[in-house]
C-alpha cells in the first residue's frame, strides 16, 4: 500500500517545532548546570554559550515518536489507512528501535559528561562502543553478504564508531555539523519512502525536522552549540539509519546500492579520513582536533564562514542526490 504523506509531512514538522521550541528551555537548563562553551583558544564568541543543541535534537524526534506510538495504540483515526502498517512496523521491530533509542540515550549521556568534564578519549570511546553494541545486539547489523555473525558484529561497531566520530569532527563551524546531518538525514528519507520502508523514512524525517529545527539558533550566528552531545548524537543517528533500511531486497536485488549510505555520507567521511590521514602523517593523534578540516580549508581560500558552511552543505546535497539518481536509475 501506499504510505499516507500526511504522516510523513506531520513527523518532519512536529520535530521540527518540538526542537525549536525545546531549545530555549535547554538554553536555560544548561546555563544552570554550566554546560556552555566557555570562550577561548581558537574560539570567536566572548560569553560561554549553551551546549544545549543536543538536548534539543533529542527532544524533537523523542515527543513526536512517542506521540507517534500513542496514536497507533489508540487507534487514532488520524493515522488511518497508515495505522495498520505503523503498529507491525513498531511490533516487527521493537527490539531494534529500543536498542536504538537506549544507544542514543547513551550517547547523549556520555556526550554530556564530556562537555562537562571533558573526558578522556578512552571514556569517550567506551561510551560510544558501548552504544554501537547495543544496536548491535538488537539486530540491526551490516551483513556485506557475509554469512558470519562475528564479522556483521564487527563491521557494524566499526561503521557506528566511525559515523559518530566523522560528524564529531565536523562540528567545527556553526550550522555545519547540523546542516550536514539534516540532509543526510532528508536523503535517507527519500530513498527509504521510495522504496516503501515507511518506519525508517519516519525515523529519518523525524531526524531531519529535529535539526532544521536547531539551525536557527546555531547559524549563521550562534546562541546555542551542539557540543559533544550533540555532534556525537547526529552521527549516532545517521549511523544506525544508513543501517536500519533493507536496500537488498527480493523486490529490488541490487547489490551495488548497499554502497548508498556512503554516498549521502560522502562528505563527512571524506573529511575525516583526510584529516586522520594527515594527523598521521604529522606524527599527532588522530584525536587531537587542528584547523585541516575542509571548512578551515576553504576559509584559508578567502571564504567566510557562512559561505563555506553553505558551500559544504551543497557538496553534500550533490552527493545524495548522486545516491538518490543512482537507485533511480537501478529501477
């Protein structure tokens, strides 16, 4: 059947006014607790500014999603002809969307420590490991065609680990980090409503609304930050979502388009290997963050900041179109 628009129009903008509405509170929150980014080396703002981005992220997928599933349990009427498909999507795969949203839980804790206490990478690495197990041992893993649990268990971590650290990394520019999740997130949403995986194109609009939702008050000029919460939670999320879709089926075997993840994640994983490639050459840790990302690049070309913000963000757009045309053309 096909799957209402209606309820997909009502996820993309119920995250989005969730998100922006929650910010201001989280604002205010964060403040209290001093979780704000204090001016300092290499940083342009002159007051400590809310780390409260992620809290909002959160926010906005979590009310709507859990309105979402009230609505199914009571038969709205609202949700009809969807209803049906809704409620064995959320049957058929509770375990893997409560390991999702427990590993995101996790992960906005961890997050949250760091920018409080600013942890050791060791803790920040456990943290995040310990999230990708959990959607790992709910079921949604990477195969490759491979018939090895070991094997799906590994490269599944691996791949969760380096998404998170990839939009870590790119939270280095206001708007950028959140930018390149909501379009990521809006491609994922498009592939999957074609291809009628409607409860991952809910996951992902709820996703993409959550961020739009958090831009306004993050770029061109910022009262709020994502922080560790919140860069650590965008990858999270568009990592287990570049995962949850069935993009080999009986329906449509196309071998090829398992590869599409890589694609509408082109630019963050391309700007991590180069400059993990180039830390390691230089004899420094990967983890130590320096100014040779493509943002800095490009600002060192005579960019300002919200043009090459902008510019990374079409870069991105093109890559998941690419990805999108591709699948088109595999049809």
């Amino acid at each position: 059947m096909n799957f209402p628009f209606n309820v997909y129009l009502a996820s993309l903008a119920g995250s989005f006014i969730v998100s922006l509405l929650a910010l201001p509170v989280w604002r205010v929150i964060c403040l209290r607790l001093g979780l704000v980014d204090d001016p300092g080396h290499r940083k342009i703002h002159e007051s400590p500014v809310p780390l409260a981005g992620g809290f909002a992220v959160l926010t906005g997928i979590a009310v709507p999603l859990l309105l979402g599933v009230a609505l199914v349990r009571w038969n709205s009427p609202y949700l009809l002809p969807s209803h049906a498909a809704l409620d064995y999507g959320f049957y058929r795969r509770a375990t893997e969307l409560a390991a999702f949203f427990l590993g995101a839980l996790v992960i906005v804790i961890v997050g949250a420590l760091d920018d409080k206490y600013e942890l050791r990478p060791l803790f920040k690495f456990s943290g995040q490991f310990a999230a990708a197990m959990l959607v790992a041992c709910g079921g949604a893993r990477i195969t490759l065609f491979v018939p090895s649990l070991v094997f799906s268990y590994v490269v599944t971590v691996l791949w969760i680990l380096t998404v998170i650290n990839a939009f870590n990394f790119m939270d280095n520019m206001n708007g950028l980090c959140a930018g390149l999740g909501a379009v990521s997130s809006w491609f994922l949403a498009l592939i999957t409503m074609m291809d009628g995986q409607y409860l991952v194109a809910f996951l992902a609009l709820l996703t993409a609304g959550a961020l739009l939702g958090f831009l306004p008050y993050n770029f061109p000029k910022a009262t709020a930050f994502l922080g560790d919460t919140g860069s650590h939670l965008v990858g999270y999320l568009l990592a287990v979502m570049a995962i949850l879709p069935h993009f080999y089926t009986a329906q449509h075997p196309r071998v090829w388009a398992v590869f599409t993840p890589l694609l509408i994640l082109a630019v963050p994983l391309g700007d991590l290997a180069w400059v993990v490639l180039l830390r390691t050459r230089l004899g420094k840790p990967f983890y130590v963050g320096d100014t040779n990302h493509l943002s800095h690049r490009l600002v060192r070309r005579g960019l300002d900041k919200p043009f090459a913000v902008l510019c990374i963000w079409l870069l991105a757009v093109l890559c998941g179109g690419l990805s999108f045309l591709l699948l088109l053309g595999g049809r």
